[in-house]
C-alpha cells in the first residue's frame, strides 16, 4: 500500500491528516480484509507519530460515524450503505431519498431578505441589487443530517416562501403554496470541498470531512428561474447519481 507522506508543516494539524488519509483508503476499500483497522501501535509507527494523535484521527472519523471502537477488539469499519440521491430534471429531496429512509425532515436553519450580487442576480436573471429571500435549511433522513442548502428566491415575486417553508419542512410544497406546482432544473454544478466549520456543526462532521456541493438552478414550467441554491452534502453518506434526462 502506498503510504502518502504527511504534510508536517503544511499548517494543516497532523491527526486531521492521518483521519483523512483513512478515510479515502477506507472509501476505497483499502481498509483491512475483515474491517478492522490496525491497531494504534501500528498506525503510530506507519504515520510516525505518538499514539494520542492516532488516537484523535480515530475518534473524529467515530465522529463521523466512518469506524466504531469495540471494547477489547479494537477499531472497525462501520459498513453503512450511502443514500443514492439522484439528480434529474425533477430534483426533489423526499422522492430521491425515496424507500432509502423512512422519514424525511427539512428543518429552517435561518431567513434573511437580502441585496442580489452579480451572481445570484444572473442565476435569477433579475436585476443586480434586487432584495431576495435567503433560505438556509437542513434536510435530514431517519434524523441523520443529510444535506445543508442555501436558497435564493426573488423577493417581490415569493415574499412568503420562508413563512411556507418553515411551516412545511419542504422547499416543493412551500414553492407549491406560492403559486408554483411545478418545476424544473435547468442545471447542476457538483464540486467537493473540505466541510467549512458551519457544516461541521449542522452535519455533525468532523473537521476535514468532505461535502459534496451542488449549485443549482430550478425554473418553473415556463422557463423563468426560480431559485438558485448551493446545497452540501455529507460525502460520506451521500452519493449523488445524475440523470441522463439533465
């Protein structure tokens, strides 16, 4: 197995670095045969390292729900099934998760009314300075957190869209409940980055996890964009499957 060597003063903490390099050999099946990591003697010596910042990497991927610790048996892989969230022409967070859970919560993070920049202006295609509504929500499936999405909507055309999500848990039926039945993507942009500590503490990652960010876009029926939104979600529970129908 090929060891990556650590970056010891690249100002990025030791043991986040050994808990990443695990993670990726752990998503890659690297892991050892019967799921059982190497005891904290041999990780120490493979990083060259004391056993307390093994002992640190190891506790914030159990954070992260990545191993577990058994009393007297050491660590083990947590094999946990990803939810196969789709991304399609008709993207709906209750739908994609489908039968994968058996319940489903969006919960309202924070609303503000907010000045349109360039960016969001020209994914509304309204005009640079407008006020929008600025929705931050956690969606969540049996309770674990799945996603945290940032929503931009026009103001003058859905001043009521936080009051309606707030009281629905939902962005389709608060959308529904402002005269929008149905809607559209009309595009996706997926990158991954390192967990900002806001998504640490709503996804409850560890520092140094990876999110998957979607930016997208939905327009209603007639072609007219309607919300713009930058959604994170937890890598290590999430995959994502675009549709050829996009």
């Amino acid at each position: 197995m090929n060891v990556k060597a650590l970056e010891r003063r690249s100002g990025i903490a030791i043991w986040r670095q050994i808990a990443d390099e695990l993670r990726n050999e752990i998503a890659t099946n690297l892991a050892l045969k019967d799921s059982r990591l190497p005891s904290e003697l041999t990780l120490a010596k493979r990083f060259d390292v004391n056993r307390h910042t093994v002992r640190a990497a190891l506790n914030a991927l159990a954070k992260e729900g990545i191993v577990e610790s058994r009393q007297g048996q050491g660590t083990f892989v947590r094999r946990q099934t990803r939810i196969s969230y789709p991304i399609g022409k008709r993207t709906r967070f209750s739908d994609g998760i489908g039968k994968q859970a058996q319940t489903t919560r969006g919960k309202l993070l924070s609303l503000s009314t907010e000045i349109a920049t360039p960016e969001i202006a020209s994914a509304l295609q309204i005009t640079a300075g407008s006020n929008v509504i600025c929705l931050d929500a956690l969606s969540e499936a049996d309770g674990m957190p799945v996603s945290r999405s940032t929503s931009w909507f026009c103001a003058q055309r859905f001043p009521d869209i936080g009051a309606a999500y707030q009281t629905t848990g939902s962005i389709t039926k608060a959308l529904a409940h402002c005269g929008v039945d149905d809607y559209l993507r009309q595009s996706t942009e997926i990158e991954a980055h390192h967990a900002t500590m806001n998504d640490t503490e709503y996804l409850q990652l560890s520092p140094g996890a990876i999110v998957l960010v979607t930016q997208a876009i939905n327009s209603d029926t007639d072609g007219n964009p309607i919300q713009y939104s930058k959604t994170r979600f937890a890598a290590d529970r999430v995959s994502l499957m675009i549709a050829n129908e996009l």
